[in-house]
C-alpha cells in the first residue's frame, strides 16, 4: 500500500483527548501498511487567541510579525500529535513548515506555495516514522516564516499530496463530508458519495465551507483523489475525484451560500475601454478579493457596473473605488449590505434547458427577489436579500430533488 | 554608541501592557543611538501551559517534541515586542533561534550553543532596526530545534552579546538587581551595585536565582559586562563585570541559599582507585547534575562518599546508584531530604582567616547543626537542616555586617 495524507482541523485536534482519539486513527491508517504524512490545523480556538493576543498590543499589527505568530498554533498542535503518536509505541516526528520543506513567495498572511522539498520527511518515512506536518505555513527564501491564508493547511495537505505523489488525501473535519446544502439551512440535506473537482470547487467558491478551493483546485490539477469525513466517526465521506462519468448526469449536486456579501455599484459609468481596468485596479493592489461582477449592456452610452467583496472588505474597497470612479467620469458610488448568495451546482446545467428558470421559478414561489445573476459552465448563482436566505435554500433543495438519492448517476460513474 | 543587548524576563513581558512598556524601554535605548538586540522569554506562565497541555497528552512526552513545542512560547513574545515597537514608529524584526542563527548540538531540552551566524541580525541592524530574538532556543545543524535548559534565555542573551561584540549585556528581571541575600529572607538585604564575575558565578550556583551561573560563566570568558535590572523601574541594578579591584576588599559579598537539595551517601567504599568513578559515571551519562560530593579520609580502608542532586532527580539517581555501589563493594546507600545549602561568597576569603570559623560559630549560636561543609576559593557552603535556613541566612548575613554600605570596597575598585 502506498502514501496517505491525513489532515485534521482545528475541531479534531481541540484538546489532549481528540489528539489521543487522532493519534489512534493515525496509527490504524499505518498499521494497514500506509506511509503516513498528517497535516495538523492549530487547536480549537488557538489563532483566535494569538490574534486577540496581538489587538491587545497594537491595533495594526505587521504582517510578517503576525505570520510567525500565528505560525506557533500549528507547532504546538503538531508536536502534540508526534507525543501522542509516540506514547502509542509509533515513532512520529513533527514539523514546522519550514523543517518540511514548504517553501512560498514572500506576501505575508496570503502566501503561495512555490516549490517543497520533501527530503526530510522521505527520510523519516524510510524509517517508518509518521510525518507530522504544520499545517498552513510556509518558509520564503530569505528563511522568514509565511502563513497562506484561508484554507490554509488544506493547501499544505493537498500539496504534500501532489508533491509525494500519494494514493489520497484524507481531509479531517467536524461533518460527516459533503452535503446537497447546508444541515443546518435544510434538514433533509443528504451527504454526497462523491463529487467532481469542479463541482467541489464551485460549490467552496459559493461558500460551501467544507473545503476551501484553493485546495480543490491543487487536487483538480495534481488528480490527488480527495476524501472529506468526520474525524468524530467512521462514516464513509465524501470522495472528490476526477467526473467524466458524472458529467451525463446533468444534475443539480448541491447547493451552497454565502452571507459574507457586500456589494458595490459604480453608477453611470462611460462606455469606452479601460474603464472596468481602471475601477478594479486599486483592487488588485490592495489584494482585496473580488467576487461577482456584472456589467450590463450599455444602452445610453454609460452602464452600471457592480461587484460584491466580503463585508470586512466593505469600507477599504468604497474608500480605493470612490476616487477612480471620479477619473472614470461615473455618476456615483453605491453600496449595499445585508445580502447573501445562493448557487446550484452541478456538471452541465447550464447546457441543459431549463434549470435557470426552475431555479428562478422556485426563488418566486417563495416572493424572493434576485438582485443580481450571475453562471458559470456548471453554476447558477443568485444575490439575494440575506433574510430570504434559508427560504431559498430550502425552496432550491425541493425544487431539484436533492433529497432523494442519486443511485443511478453513481452507478454510471 | 555602540550596540547593546538586552533580554527581557518571563514577568517583564507578562502581559499586552507589560509588553507595551518594555517597547518604550527598548525605544529609550534605541533613541539615545544604541543599536539594540532584544532577547525575550516566554509571556509569564506559557511554558508552563505548553507543559502541562504535553503532560495531559502523555506522561513521558518525547524530549525533541518538547523542545519544538516550547520553543513557540518565545516566538510568541518576540512577535509581540516587534509589534508593539512598530506601533511606536520603530521598525522591529523577531527571529527564531533558528532565524537568529543560534546554532546548538543536539542534545534536546539542555542543547548547547556551538556557533552563531549573525549575518541576518546584523542585516536589520544597518537598516536600523531593532532585532528581537527569542530566547531559549536554537536550531541544530539538521534544522531541528532545541532548548538550552535552565537559565536558557540569558545564556542567548550573553552569547548573542559576545557574537556582536556588544558594548553591555543587560538583564531585565522583576527585583533591582543582585542582593546580599534573599530579601524575602532578610529583610536587611542590600543590593550590590558591582560583583565580579567569579563572585556572581558562585552566588548563582550556590542558588542565589537572579542569574543563571551558565550566563555568568560565558559573561566572564567573553568579558562581557552584564547589568541585572528591574524593567519594572529606573534603579540603577547591579553591574557584574572583572574584579580586580575588589580583590582586595576580602570580603563577604553575599550570602546564597538553595533549598532543592538532597544528599545521597554511599556507605563503606573501599578505599580502592576507580570507586568514586564507578559511582559517577551512571549518573553522567542519565545527565542527572550532581552539585556537591565530598568524601573524607579513609580511616578503616573504606569511606563515605556523600553527593547532593536535585529533589526531582533523587528517586533516579538512587536507582542509578544502588547497582553500582553493590559492584564496589560498598556497604549500602543512604539518602536524606529536608536539606537546604548555605554559602557565603567573596573573593579572597578562602585566604583570609577567621571566615570560616565566623560563619561555624555564627550556625551555631542559632543552634544550627552542620552537615556537609564544602569550600571553594572564593565560597564556604553549609549544608543544614531545611527549617533552619531562614535563621541560618539571617545570621550570616548579621556575622559578616552585609546590610553596610561598602564604600571603601568600591571606591578601591
């Protein structure tokens, strides 16, 4: 048998006894023959924290300072994991990110993964020793230490996955694994057997927090089969995997939301090239994170143009875009809280007749508005009023049948 | 101005606040054209957290897993000292041990330093920044981390201090400086403004808490001049530098207690080469730190030979210790707690009559019955019974008239 990669979250490795309770899961995985790697989140609430920790000091903390911080909670929950392993009688060895080799470019807070050199912990994998890896961080070239942001130590997994050319990468969480929609908006939401990289992705893009897309899509170009389950049980989870033989089924998979909605519209902006650059630009190099954006056809030679950023993101994105708007010659800013996103998911959807309408049909049975639409090859997404969200939610999951199983495009896959 | 290190204590960076108030320190310093190299502790009781969260994962935790998961208790402080700096306007950098280039053997939890690479600290420095290193730590040469053991931080510190040739090394800690005695005490304790090294060498190692002797021992080999100080407030502290000139005071300098004593005697050695040896060498190689051993003349061709160790270490050293002295004959082992060590240091006073005989009869107006009495150049130790210490120390302190001011010691100096 060959390599694994096992990552646990922050919930699985909240206390002494979830660690013991993963040091034993760890060692099962090696007694049936696997190498094993394990890639650790910091404990429970620990970031939270450092971060509190470093506002009681200064109220605008340096990012390199907060990167080697907050680098410490993935240390502590790492060797942690090494004591228990060893108590066991299993030889287990921990790592920072930099002993394992994970080098990144230097943006602090967001880093990138840019080359890993896994000589050590091939090293101690020939002497049967687990590899125990820090999750979310890294090291650049000039030996200072990097976070890499959301979904952070997800990226770490399935990279060492990538890097180590492993059978699989066990993704260690709180829930079961995938589900059609959120459990707690929609009680008959059903777990996923399996689901394609690309209908993972769009569906952690939407806000399905199970995984973060980053990790998706390193899985997605390595072809790293990535398997979501609970930490707390042995159910089966949720495999994401290459999909040509779900891509006949034409379904709708799953359902996701996001609450962390703003969103921001340039007025009456003049129809003549460069004007989106120049709007987005300032953007960009704030390394503010935009995600919907629609212009519509211009009919009086200006158009308005929105986009939605995370609520954090609100005040700093009016305060870039408000100026540029000015030089482009707009009309105005505005902007809107109290939104939420809806999408449906599924491989082919949008080539197949009549999904967006039963999508808007069933939104209108339950006297929702949509403020904006926007698709993708595999996605239909919605921007609605944040109050109508569980409502829609639901009405969505009846209105595709996601309750009932999907026996038939499982078995042709 | 040239460049000067100072190291901050566990309560000195205790808290946010406390933190705050130690970047105004370090900016004082750095404002009146010092160049300055911070070395910090861990925040007040995180190492002890860090312990005690290992210990509820396994009774006996791996020592290289132990050194890594302590070692993030001084990041931490260092992250945070940096940030409370920058927020003064001061640009600041922390390091690692390993970032720091503290290279150390391998030899976990008490890991000695080999070499320093200063090469990244020097970098910040000509850039005018402050750099701030956590202490206690270093990185071995197969990049895996290590402690230093007791007293770990100021050993960086005055390594760090003798790498850069610094001007002076200053020790912040939460009394004024190095006493005469314990004030808790003798309430009479006055603070020395000078000792020499060998005298401070002594004090430590005969228990006196302020300094660790590893520190004062490199302090003296790199001519390092070290001051102790309060980062609680502006005293002046206490400067421990060569003391050529206080030789000739033959004084008695202080007077240092330990209480973590406990004696084991092997009974009935022979009186052959190699014995004493065969005793030792079991608990050198368990690194168990054996502090006095005295052996008397042999009258009947077998004699007593009497060590003292830690509290903690006694139950293993015993063990160690039994098999042995069964393989040289002796007639048994014997050990004793409850014990505590008094010593009074000054240089010369080995020399200078009338000393020792002081302190005897001052134990025994106190009816304090001796045990062990050992001597060194510069020290005479007693070893009595723990529950007279506090009259023990007290009358010393009165026999050889320490609460007056020495003028005349110091203007000579």
């Amino acid at each position: 048998m060959g390599l694994i990669v096992q990552k646990y979250g922050g919930t699985s490795v909240g206390s002494a006894e979830r660690i013991r309770a993963v040091a034993e899961r760890v060692l099962a995985a090696n007694r049936q023959g696997h190498k094993v790697v394990v890639v650790v989140s910091a404990m429970g609430d620990t970031t939270d924290t450092l971060i509190s920790l470093a506002r009681q000091v200064t109220n605008d903390p340096d990012e390199r300072e907060m990167d080697l911080l907050l680098s410490t909670g993935e240390i502590i929950s790492c060797t942690l994991l090494a004591m228990a392993l060893r108590s066991l009688g299993q030889e287990a060895v921990s790592f920072t990110g930099a002993q394992a080799g994970i080098r990144t470019d230097g943006i602090h807070s967001r880093a990138r993964i840019v080359a890993i050199d896994p000589a050590r912990i091939i090293r101690e994998l020939k002497r049967d020793r687990v590899a125990i890896v820090a999750g979310f961080q890294g090291v650049t070239d000039e030996h200072d230490i990097t976070t890499l942001g959301r979904g952070g130590s997800d990226t770490t997994a399935v990279a060492l996955a990538a890097r180590l050319d492993a059978e699989t990468c066990e993704i260690y969480t709180d829930v079961d694994g995938v589900f059609t929609a959120d459990p707690r908006l929609v009680p008959e939401a059903r777990k996923l057997d399996r689901i394609s990289y690309d209908e993972m992705l769009e569906l952690a893009q939407q806000g399905a927090k199970v995984m973060h897309p980053r990790a998706v899509e390193l899985g997605a170009v390595h072809e790293i089969p990535i398997v979501v389950r609970s930490s707390f049980n042995d159910r089966q989870g949720t495999l994401i995997c290459g999909g040509e033989g779900m891509e006949a089924s034409n379904k709708v998979r799953g359902i996701a939301h996001d609450v962390d909605i703003a969103k921001i519209t340039v007025i009456g902006v003049p129809d003549e090239p460069g004007a989106a650059a120049t709007v987005f630009e300032p953007l960009a190099e704030a390394h503010i994170s935009v995600d919907t954006i629609v212009q519509n056809a211009s009919l009086d030679g200006t158009t308005d143009l929105s986009f939605t950023v995370s609520e954090g993101d609100l005040a700093k994105a009016v305060r870039l875009v408000e100026p540029v708007a000015a030089r482009v010659r707009a009309r105005g800013v505005a902007n809107a809280t109290g939104l939420a996103k809806v999408s449906i998911v599924g491989t082919g959807i949008q080539h197949a007749p009549g999904y967006a309408a039963r999508m808007f049909r069933a939104l209108a049975g339950e006297g929702i508005n949509i403020d904006i639409i926007t698709t993708s090859e595999i996605r239909i997404t919605c921007l609605v009023a944040r109050e109508h969200l569980p409502a829609a939610v639901g009405a969505l999951h009846r209105a595709f049948e996601l309750e009932r199983a999907e026996k038939q495009a499982i078995t042709s896959s």
